[in-house]
C-alpha cells in the first residue's frame, strides 16, 4: 500500500446538522480537505477549515463547459495531493456515492493505483425525502432514475411503486453544460410518463431544506401542470404510487394459498 490514503465522505444536505462526528474526524486528520457543495455550507465549513479547497470553482459557467470535463477535473485535484503522499478528505454534499460520478471514479482510480481509499456515507436527499414527505419506500417499493436517462433511453417503470427522479432541472440537456431545463424538455418526459400515468396524477415537486432556517419544498401538482412549473438544480420529482397491485397467482399457487390469503 503507497503513502497517502483517500477518504470521501458527505456534508448531508441541511448546513451543520448532519456532518457526524466520523466525518469531522476525517476532516481533522486529512492534510488537504476538498470540497464541493452550496456557498452558504462551504462558507459555513471554510470556517472550520480556512485551507479547505473549493471544487466547485472548476464547474463553468451555464452553457459552457461539460459537466463530464468538469468530472475529470475535480477528480485528478483529488488524486494529486494523494499522489503526492498526503492524506486526502473529500467531502461532497448530500451521500458521496448518491448520483454523484467523482467521488466513486476517485476511488476506483485511487485503489487501482496503490492507495487506501474509503467512502463515508451520509444523508443523501433521498433520505430527508422520505423523512419529510413520509414516504417509505418499503411500503410500495422504489424506482429512482435520473430525469434524462429515464427519458432518453428505454427504461421499464413499475406504476405501483414509488417513483423519484433526479435531476429534473437540467431534464433534456444532452450536452451537459447547462444548469436549468426548458419547459418542451418537461414536456417531453411528461409525454413519456402519460404511458404510465393519467395527466391528473399528483406529482411532487420537493427540495429538502439546506439551511436550517428554512422549509422543505413540497409543491404538489397534476402531471400534466408539470411543464408550468419551476425548477431548481436541487429540485427532485417524486411521484407517488397508484396503488393497483395485481395479485401473481402463480406464485400464491406454489405457497399453496389464493389471493384470499393477502386481505
Ligand atoms: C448530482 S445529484 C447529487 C445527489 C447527492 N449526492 C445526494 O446525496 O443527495 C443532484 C440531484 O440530487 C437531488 N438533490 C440535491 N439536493 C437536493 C435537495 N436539497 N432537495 C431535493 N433534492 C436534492 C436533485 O435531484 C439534484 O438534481
């Protein structure tokens, strides 16, 4: 094993109250500390760590610089201060490892190349979703996509379950350089989702709070309002079960019972 260790950890999502005591830990033992979340959290952690380095300087402008170029360049400013023999913390907001490419091809990177390197989880959005909107995705089962590629490629969705899809607001944006949606490109995975779904179905539109003065976002509408409505880079759509489970008799069969057995 070569000198100089990775640890990628999460900040959570709300500023203060959910970095754990693990995570502090690592931050006081690293040598360099990296990180890439909100202004408000990183002036809130600067203040901690006034050495800390700020990934987020590497993304560019909105329209002008892919996103998977901006991928490529947080994750050597990862590995170069471990390639350097130091003892590396990066810390991303929400879970490390939630819809997030950089911290897991760091990783990856760093162990083929010799290095201890660990991931920490946190509390990613999904889990104060549930917390806030009180779904539990044990109760129906959960499908969770990113916005394009659920629109963009042939995925199966199961209507009965709970269904999340990240990053809606930049849904449409093949070129990943942009930061917001339009609303034809709304339209667009509206139009696929009504091969599920009825335009009236509730959908919600939610943002868990990231300073803990303020609310969460929980903006309830018809499917069909979708392409009217606003969005933000944190903005989560989280679409709610319709409830019709089918029995599989087959399967109630080979337990020797009829659907009887399921009231
Ligand atoms: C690149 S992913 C990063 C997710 C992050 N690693 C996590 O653990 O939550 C960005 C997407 O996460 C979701 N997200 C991030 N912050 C959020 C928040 N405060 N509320 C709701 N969803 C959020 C949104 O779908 C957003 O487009």
């Amino acid at each position: 094993m070569l000198r100089g260790k990775l640890v990628i950890t999460g900040f959570g999502i709300q500023l203060g109250r959910h970095l754990t005591r693990r995570v502090e830990s690592e931050l006081d033992k690293a040598d360099v500390v990296l990180a890439m979340m909100d202004d408000f959290s990183l002036t809130w952690l600067k203040g901690k760590y006034p050495a800390l380095i700020d990934l987020s300087l590497l993304y560019g402008k909105d329209g002008q610089k892919d996103r998977r170029q901006t991928y490529r360049e947080m994750e050597l400013a990862i590995l170069e201060p471990l390639r350097a023999g130091k003892n590396v913390c990066a810390i991303f907001y929400g879970h490390p490892g939630v819809f997030a490419d950089v911290p897991h091809a760091a990783i990856k990177q760093a162990r083929e190349e010799g290095y201890e390197a660990i991931m920490e989880p946190a509390i990613s959005a999904d889990a104060c979703l549930y917390a806030d909107l009180g779904l539990d995705p044990g109760m129906s089962g959960l499908q969770s996509y990113e916005a394009t590629q659920f629109l963009v490629y042939q995925r199966p969705l199961d209507p009965s379950a709970l269904v999340v899809l990240w990053q809606i607001g930049v849904v449409g944006d093949l070129t990943c350089t942009q930061f917001h949606t339009y609303s034809d490109r709304v339209q667009a995975l509206v139009t696929k989702l009504l091969r599920w779904y009825e335009p009236e179905h509730e959908v919600i539109l939610y943002e868990a709070a990231v300073l803990p003065i303020e609310g969460h976002r929980e903006e309830r509408l018809p499917l069909s309002e979708l392409p009217n409505a606003s969005f933000k880079t944190i903005t989560t759509l989280v679409i709610p079960p319709k409830l019709e489970w089918l029995a599989d008799h087959e399967a109630l069969a080979s337990l020797g019972v009829t659907e009887d057995a399921l009231l």
